[in-house]
C-alpha cells in the first residue's frame, strides 16, 4: 500500500485470545499511566484498533489479500 492511497475506516469483528487482549490493556495503561486522581484514560478499544491496523499495515494485508489462495478456509 502506497502512502497516498486513500484509507477507510471499517468496522469488523476480529476474534483474539483474551490474553492478548489484557497485554494489549496493560500495556496501554503502563503508557497512558495514571491521572492525578490515579485513574487511567486510555481509550482501549482504540488501542486494539491501532495494534490491529499497525500490524496489517506492517505485514502488508495488501499483498495478502491478492493472493486467492489465501482466501481458502
């Protein structure tokens, strides 16, 4: 994917071990890190989005989605 294509947001169901999901929230809590009151504000299903996006961009969905082979079960 070139970097003028044009991007869209799309709204899916993506299935995920529960595990992954508690490292995705720790880590983004460690990052955010607490307010003064010593809650944290951190948007976690965002977070899922840009760990899922960042990693389809990183290991070229494009290319994978050309290919028909990979669209057997």
């Amino acid at each position: 994917m070139s970097e003028s294509e044009e991007i869209i947001s799309i709204n899916v169901t993506v299935d995920i071990s529960v595990s992954t999901l508690k490292t995705i929230v720790e880590n983004a809590k460690k990052i955010a890190g607490p307010d003064e009151k010593g809650f944290y504000r951190v948007d976690t299903a965002e977070k899922v989005n840009e760990m899922v996006s960042g990693f389809l961009k990183k290991y070229d969905f494009a290319a994978y989605v050309n290919d028909i082979n990979n669209y057997n079960p």
